[in-house]
C-alpha cells in the first residue's frame, strides 16, 4: 500500500516497508471513545486519520483539564515507546473519526531500528511538548476570550472542520475556566460574529477573523503540529 494514501502525517511521511512493518489495522473513533485511561497499560499505538481526541489531566474531584490535543498529525500512546508501561492520563475522542492501531511490540520493534519511524516520533514527541508549553503559558497570560479562539482554531485545524459539536461545560474543561467564565467568552465571540452556536453546534464562519482574536499561541502551536516531519532538515522522510 502506498504511504501516499495516508492523512496520518507520520505515517504519510514512512515508506512503505516500515508501514508493513507496523501490522496496522483500521479503527473508527466513536464520540466520547476511551483511548487511554490512567493506570491502565499501553497496549497500542494510535494513528488518527480524521476526527479529533483529547489527552486531560484528571484532579480528585473529577475536574479534568486538557493538556494535549490529537488529530491527524498525532500518534497517540508514543510515551510507550520511552518506556512507560501504563498511562499517565485520560485520552477520548472529541470528534468522532477513524485512524489506524499499531501493536506496541511492533512499534517498539521499529522504533528500536533507529531509522525514519523513531526520527519522526521523537519529532513528534517534541511537537507536544512545545504545545504543552504554550498552552501552560497562554493559559497564565491570555484572556479567556483569546484562549478560547486559539483552542478553536486549533480544534477546527486538527479536524479539517469548521463546524462541530461541543457543549460549554466541555469547553470549560477543556480551557479549565468555570461554565460561566467559558459561557460569557463563547457570547462575546459570537456577538462579534466570529463564531456561530446553537444546541452545542459550533460554527467558524471565517477563519481569519477569528485568528485576530486568538493571541500568537495559536501560530505557535499550529506551526509545530503541521511542520514537525520537516523540522531538522527539511527533508520530510
């Protein structure tokens, strides 16, 4: 099968002897679809195609704050690949979709050649940290109203969709602001046109204008998540 069928952009950017090596199966990413749970062991690796996941820390009081976001250029359960056995956090799906699972002998097993597949993960390894970063910062130094306009835009990218479903109280867990706080943010943007929303459907009308909204975390973010294949030489492999 050529790489080139791939919208995964790590798989899109592997040979493929390395594909077949990876013994891929498809699978479909229903709403709300549990990837990883804390304490529970990586069994696999996840390629998303289409849809949208997200990785959260969870507190003793349930609360839970997002932390990391997966979409077509990710490649979930990678921390395995550095020697953690079970996961950390909780990883579901936001959007529903499709992708590809990885056996975590076989992924271990290629990851362990050193060549193309271990370069681009380790890639990606990065790209996450840099978002983690951003995000940790943007969420000290930025209005709500900003953050809330970067993490759409990061979510309508990732989803290649202007228009999904999400309710406010999942906002505010996603943001880590109160319903109220995310309420009075999603009413602000949508005076000012630059989101539509109605029984949890939420519409990106123009891009653009919602780009000035959302402070420079955005570029940032979106920047390493679409560019890390290429990042240390410019040659994807």
């Amino acid at each position: 099968m050529s790489a080139t069928v791939y919208k995964n952009s790590l798989l899109h950017s592997l040979d493929a002897e390395v594909i077949k090596r990876l013994s891929l199966e498809p699978v479909t990413f229903e709403l709300e679809h549990q990837i990883e749970f804390p304490g529970e062991s990586i069994r696999y690796l996840y390629f998303v195609e289409e849809g949208m996941a997200s990785l959260t820390t969870t507190f003793e009081n349930g609360a839970q704050v997002e932390v990391g976001m997966f979409g077509y250029e990710s490649v979930i359960g990678v921390s395995a690949l550095m020697g953690t056995k079970r996961s950390l956090n909780r990883v579901y799906t936001q959007i529903a979709g499709h992708g590809y699972s990885c056996p975590l002998e076989a992924a271990r097993s290629e990851f362990r050649r050193g060549g193309a597949f271990q370069s681009l993960t380790l890639r990606y390894v990065q790209a996450q940290l840099v978002q983690a970063m951003q995000s940790a910062g943007c969420n000290v130094q930025h209005e709500v109203d900003q953050r809330l306009a970067r993490w759409l835009l990061i979510c309508a990218d990732r989803a290649h969709s202007n228009t999904f479903k999400m309710s406010h109280e999942f906002l505010g867990h996603m943001l880590g602001a109160s319903l109220p706080t995310v309420s009075m943010a999603a009413a602000a943007l949508k005076r000012k046109g630059l989101i539509t929303y109605t029984r949890g459907l939420i519409t990106i009308p123009d891009v653009k204008l919602l780009e000035k909204k959302a402070c420079e975390c955005y570029h940032v973010i979106k920047d390493h998540l679409d560019n890390y294949t290429e990042f240390d030489s410019g040659i994807i492999w």
